[in-house]
C-alpha cells in the first residue's frame, strides 16, 4: 500500500464512487455522464480515492455515511487514462479514508464555463468508469 | 406555467408519425412521473455526501412541465435524474448518438442542454429573471 503523502503516479488507478441512480444497467454506457458532475462547492475539483492507499478499492465507501454506502458503485481507472484526456489527479487528504484527491480541472468553475468541453469530456469518463465497475451492494430503489 | 418554455419544445425529440423511435432509448411518461414522485423523499443529504434535498414545489414544477412536453407529442426522456444541487434533471438520447438534458433548477426555472459529437452544442436558461 502507498503512503497518501506519496505522489500520483501514472500507473495507479483511482476510484470514483457513483450513486446507484446513476446507473444504467444494460445500456452499452451503464453509467451516467452526470456521475462525474462537480457539486456546487467543489471548486477545487471532483472527489476520488487512489486505489494504492486503501486494502480495497471498496474501503472508499468509508467516505460515505453508513446507510447510504450499500448504493454505491464503484468504478476503478487508471490515472493514466485521466492523463490522457488532460486530467490530473491531486491529494487532498481527508481524516475518513486514506488516500483522497481530486481531479483539479473538474471544478465547478470550470464546467460551467466551457460546457461544451465538459460535454465531450464527460461522455469520455463515462466510457473509462464503465470498463471497471463495481456494482452496489443494493440494486437503486427510494433515496431514503 | 412554463411559458418561458414555449420556444423550446421544438428541440425535443417527437414521435415520427409511423410511430417508430427511429432506434433511440425512449422512455416512458409514467415511469417518469414515478421517478419525480420518489424524489419527494429526497431530503438533505439524500446520497450520503451533502447533496441537497428536492424541493417539493420543484418536483410540482417538473411535473407541470411533463404535462406540457406530453401535450406537445415530445418523446418520454430516456430517464430522470436527481442532482446534487436539489435539482431534477430530464435526459433524452438523440437518434444522432447525442443527448438532450433539461435540468429543472427551479419552479418554471431550467437550464437546456444539447448535444450531438461532432455537431452542435448548444446550452439555453429558461425562465431565470433577467436583471439589470
């Protein structure tokens, strides 16, 4: 296991957790574009988890509040293949799980002022999240 | 009720008359109109991570605005999404390998997404005052 104080290499993988609802079982692209979408507040960038800190890439849903980490996918990809779309991959420790970053380009400031980059740009994550993902525990059903 | 809309609905993708989707995911109004009223018990930090909940009055919102799509023949969205924000959002796929989305941010608020690789884009705010 990497130390998170280590730096990101390009043969790591990093892991993006995605809400059950945004899955689309069955579909030739089973997840949604909007799976990688920043929040409001995340200026800094998107939420990942580098693969090489944690025991499992499913030791990422620690992040998550207990009842809601059964719905959560699980996808893995390669930081090389984030570094070939121009995306880079930056720690940002947290105290709930080792080995949390962010993807620094992927911030809300960002999306919203070039959408059409981020349109193009979203359709290819989807495609990289769906070549290594996890199921859920729990299949989607009510939030709550 | 979303007259501000009203220029719009040409964007939307319509059911040919030989009633073929011309190969496209089409989705279905009821499940629709399910998938908003279970958005209803989408209170603050519905996934675990902070997102917001979805306003009551958004969700009426959204589904006064299904109602005008459906009088206007547009084809069901290919699904309905929640999003972080408090937001519910509309995804149509295009015939061309392209998407519609229209995420409703507000009562009779929404923004407007088109996309087609390697065509056109285009992004449209409907029904936000405009201020001086």
């Amino acid at each position: 296991m990497k130390d998170e104080d280590e730096p990101v290499t390009p043969d790591e993988s990093v892991v993006r957790l995605v809400w059950g609802a945004f899955l689309r079982p069955g579909e030739p692209v089973p997840v949604q574009p909007v799976a990688f979408k920043p929040r409001d507040d995340e200026t800094d960038g998107i939420s990942v988890f580098r693969a090489a800190c944690l025991n499992d890439p499913k030791d990422a849903l620690a992040a998550m509040t207990p009842d809601k980490r059964a719905r959560y996918a699980i996808a893995v990809i390669p930081v090389a293949e984030l570094l070939a779309l121009g995306l880079s991959v930056k720690p940002a420790k947290i105290d709930a799980v080792p080995g949390h970053a962010v993807i620094p380009e992927l911030n809300i400031t960002a999306v919203k002022s070039d959408r059409a980059w981020w349109k193009v740009l979203q359709l290819q994550l989807v495609e990289l999240a769906a070549k290594n993902l996890i199921p859920p525990a729990e299949p989607p059903t009510d939030a709550s | 009720m979303w007259a501000n809309a009203t220029p719009i609905l040409p964007k939307f993708p319509r059911l040919p008359l030989n009633g073929a989707s011309d190969g496209v995911h089409v989705g279905d109004w009821s499940a629709c109109l399910a998938d908003l009223d279970r958005y209803r018990a989408y209170s603050d930090d519905w996934d675990g991570q902070g997102a917001k909940g979805i306003p009551g009055d958004l969700i009426d919102s959204a589904t006064e605005l299904v109602g005008l799509l459906r009088s206007h023949s547009v084809l069901p969205p290919t699904c309905v999404l929640p999003g972080f924000g408090g937001t519910v959002g509309f995804e149509w796929d295009t015939a061309e390998g392209g998407s519609i989305t229209l995420e409703i941010i507000g009562a009779e608020t929404a923004e407007f997404e088109l996309h087609i690789p390697d065509g056109p884009y285009e992004f449209l705010k409907i029904g936000e005052p405009v201020t001086a």
